[in-house]
C-alpha cells in the first residue's frame, strides 16, 4: 500500500509566511434516501484552483451508525482503490470522473447496516485544504414513503 488514511476532520489556520492558496470546494448531494437492496450513487463534485489533476487523491469514508468501524475507499493517482474487505468489498464502486471533477462512488445492494455519514474529501496539490463534502444516508424498507397524489 502506498499510503494510509484516517477519517478524521482537520482545521488549518493560516500562519504568517505562508503562501495562501484559495483551496478546494466540495459538494456533496446532502441527505440521500435509498430503497434497501437498490444501487445508490453519493455524489461529490468538486472545484480546484489548480487546473492539473494528476495529483487528485480522493478518500471516501463511511462513519455507521451501527458498527464502530470505518470504511475507507480511495483513489489515488488516477487508479480507484476499493476496499478489500469489510462491508463494502466488491458492494462499493468508483462512479466518479476526475477530469470532470467527479469523485462519486455507487453503492451496491445497499443494506440497513450502511445507514450513516459518508464523507468525501478531495485534495490536489496545493489545493489540500477545504470543507469535508458529507452526505447522510437513510436507507428504507421498499415503498416506505411513497407518496399518492
């Protein structure tokens, strides 16, 4: 492994002599209901100041409700990294198209276990600091809130 990540949300404040850079925005599709056992997409697009992106690393990282574990998913110079194991292994996939700036990920059968926070963090040199895009799933028994008008 080339590298590793934990989910954690960092602040940075500026100290004088440090050259500022305008950072990275992200955007995430917020709060996302899925039908259990149905395929969902967690979108995130972001904005970077910096025009090349072959440096992008994306981290993906599901904080449960549930279980105490995190999963992390990664992509990192231009190649997706999908977890090995846990409760995404092979139920997790990248959707997202960096030169797009994309980094959305599908989740596959999704189950009630995935209930939680997802968060999608973006970095590409000097673009490293920026908000944390969130997205907070709700997954629902079928037909749960259907509406009849």
């Amino acid at each position: 492994m080339l590298f590793s990540f934990e989910c954690k949300h960092f602040t940075t404040c500026p100290f004088a002599g440090v050259l500022q850079v305008s950072g990275m925005r992200v955007y995430t599709s917020g709060d996302v209901e899925a039908v259990n056992g149905t395929d969902v997409r967690l979108k995130c697009t972001f904005d970077s100041s910096n025009k090349s992106l072959s440096s992008i690393a994306v981290s993906e990282c599901n904080h449960p409700l549930i279980q105490p574990k995190e999963e992390v998913i990664f992509h990192y110079q231009q190649k997706p990294y999908p977890p090995l194991d846990g409760i995404f292994k092979k139920r997790i996939s990248w959707a997202g198209d960096i030169m797009g700036s994309d980094a959305s990920i599908i989740l596959r059968e999704v189950k009630f276990i995935y209930n939680g926070t997802y968060t999608c963090q973006v970095t590409n040199p000097p673009d490293v600091h920026g908000p944390v895009g969130e997205i907070r799933l709700r997954v629902v028994k079928t037909g749960e809130h259907e509406r009849f008008d």
